[in-house]
C-alpha cells in the first residue's frame, strides 16, 4: 500500500483540479487497491494544522475542467515559515508531524515560487516530496510553462480584446493592467496577443516620456486610441534607482491603488487626452482551464504519478521541450524565470511598432 497526500498551496489557477486528477488517476488506474490518497486541506495551513481527508479516487474525477482546487488553497508565506504560528505552533515541526502521522510515503505539493522554498526546506526535513507547477506568472524556473499561465493569458487577451472596441469607439487611450507579481511573462503574451500598442513590463522599466512618445506618434499618425498592457509590477526608470525598501515605501505612500492609475494622470497630464484604466485583476485566475492547460496538467500530473511509483522523490515534474522531466526542487527553488529584454520576442514585437517605454 502507497499512501499520497496532496495538497495545493499559494494563490489558485486553473488547472490545479486536472494536475490532481491526473496525479490520482494515473497512480490507481491500475493500482486502485495498493494506494491510498489524502487530501490536505487548505495548502500547507492544513498539513500544519493536521486538516486532511481521505479521498476516494472518483472524487478526482470530472474535475478536469473545474476552476479553483477541490481542496482549497492558501498563503503561508515562505518567508515566515520557521516563525511560529498565532498559537505558538512550530510550523516546520508540525508539518512533518502530520506527514508521519498519517504514514504518508510521499507528499504532491501543487504551487508556484513561494511554494517551491517551502517544498524544498519539507525535502530537506526528510519528507518525500514531489510538485507540481502551477502559476499564471509563469515565472518558475526549470520548467518551460506554468499551468495556469495559458489560460491567465486567454482571459488577459479577452480583457484587451474588449476594451479595443470601447477605445476605438471613444477615442480613448486605455490601459489594461494585467497580473504576474514580480514578472510580465502574463503582460508580454496577452499584450502581444490583444495588439496593445505600449507594454510596459517590471523587466523593462520605463521612461514616461518614451511611453508618451509612443502615444502623441499614435495620435499624429491618425490613429485615435491606444492601449496599453501594463504589468502589476512595472517599475519606472527613476524608480528602478531605488533600493528595495526605499521603493517599497514610495509604493506604500503612493496616492494610487496601483502603478497603471498612476501612468494613467501622468498620460493625461502630459498628453491631454482622456486615460481610462481597467483592471481585470483575479478573473485572469479565475474560470475554466483552457485546452492547452488542461493537456498540460493532465501530463504533468500522470508523469508525477510515474515519479512517486519509481521512488522518484525531490523535483519538480517540469514540461521542457515538450517532455515530461524531474528537475531537481534544489535548482527550482528561490529562483525567478523573468523576461529577457533582449529576446527574440522583446525584438520582434519592437519591430512591429510596439513600444516598451524604454
Ligand atoms: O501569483 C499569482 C498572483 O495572482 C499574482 O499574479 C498576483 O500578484 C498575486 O497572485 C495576487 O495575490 P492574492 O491572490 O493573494 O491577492
């Protein structure tokens, strides 16, 4: 008898459900009386408070095309993880207790960056870990995509796409801001995708005069609107000089909920033309995997179950070059997959006339 528990921890995305589905239905599809699977509550809040279920394998099944996760997710931010919790509880020590308490041979862990440090530092203690990718930043190393990120793209582009045809109309300049924490993977796609006219992504930080450079073209060229997608982290070039807790605080006492508000009265200042921001914010997580995600997850899941089976424990099951791998949690970890401002991508939307305010 194999025993699994499987947990989805940090913010959700699409795709969460199929990964579980495909993790579960690839380990008892053959096998269903040698395993057993527990479903821990909440992400790591529930192994650390001992918050688990046992599941049957058909409660993962027709759950491929269901948003969210079957199992909740939460936040334990890594950075806190050897601060005790609100009741003094050790948290590290606790989730190893009820690892061994339920007799667990391995641990499925579904989670982005933060998640990953918390999963290697659980590899570290002697736990049998194996995760899965799942961000719609798309900023995992080791992994060419994320699941998640596909359909957080969709959704972004649709958001673009609808408020090109009310710019149009209106004659507006529009600025959609779009998610991906400290990357603008999210941004870069979905801004491509919509035909935004301007991108502004955190690792390309920007020069306002350049961005509105980019819209007083526009306007001469007699084309009467301009959109731009800009990532929830875009940085300016003056603000780029800060260290981090200088800008951390510049952000703490900024006016605006958010860096596109921001832009958004510096644009009307300088260009004089009606700015309006839309913010689609947590839809872009939201709703059903799209196709690619859910071919994504569901390989990625089966291939972890293969992982588990042969005692494969300490890596992430990652999609490279269209294969299935375990890369090891130690070259995951604590790092950042960010965009390279000098790619092809970068140079080709350059071309085409898109400015990135630098
Ligand atoms: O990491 C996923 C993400 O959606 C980021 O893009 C965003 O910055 C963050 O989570 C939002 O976090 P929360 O859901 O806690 O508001």
């Amino acid at each position: 008898m194999i025993k699994v528990g499987i947990l989805t921890s940090g913010g959700d995305c699409q795709g969460l459900n199929g990964a579980m589905y495909g993790v579960v239905k690839g380990l008892t599809e053959t096998n269903k009386d040698k395993v057993e699977i527990y479903g821990i509550l909440d992400g790591y809040t529930g192994l650390i408070n001992g918050d688990y279920k046992k599941m049957k394998p058909e409660e993962f099944e027709n759950i491929l095309n269901f948003g969210g996760s079957i199992l909740g997710n939460s936040r334990q931010p890594f950075k806190k993880i050897n601060e005790p919790d609100e009741n003094g509880k050790d948290k590290v020590e606790a989730m190893k207790h009820t690892y061994k308490e339920l007799g667990l041979d391995c641990l499925v862990i579904l989670g982005g960056n933060g998640t990953h440090k918390t999963a290697n530092l659980l590899y570290k203690e002697g736990l049998n870990v194996v995760t899965l990718p799942k961000t719609i930043d798309n900023d995992l190393v080791g992994t060419d995509v994320s699941f998640g990120f596909q359909s957080a793209v969709d959704i972004a582009t649709n958001t673009i796409d609808c408020i090109h045809t009310t710019a149009a109309s209106h004659s507006r300049v529009f600025i959609v801001e779009l998610m991906g924490h400290k990357t603008g993977w999210l941004t870069l796609h979905a801004g491509i995708a919509g035909g935004s006219d301007v991108i502004l992504i955190p690792e390309i930080p920007y020069d306002l005069d350049k961005v509105v450079e980019a819209i007083n073209k526009r306007i001469n060229d007699k084309k009467h609107f301009t959109i731009l997608a800009v990532a929830e982290g875009a940085i300016s070039k003056d603000d780029a000089q800060l260290t981090k807790k200088q800008y951390k605080a510049k952000v703490a006492s900024r006016r605006y909920p958010s860096v596109s508000y921001e832009i958004a009265d510096q644009i009307q200042e300088k260009c004089g033309v009606e700015v309006r921001v839309a913010v689609p914010g947590h839809t872009q997580r939201g709703g059903s995997p799209c196709p690619y995600d859910r071919v994504l997850c569901t390989r990625l899941g089966s291939a972890a179950a293969q992982a588990i089976m042969d005692g494969k424990f300490g890596c992430m099951i990652a999609m490279i070059n269209n294969k299935t791998k375990c890369v090891p949690l130690g070259e995951v970890a604590g790092k950042l997959k960010t965009v390279d401002p000098d790619s092809q991508m970068i140079q080709e939307a350059k071309r085409i006339g898109i400015s990135f305010g630098d």
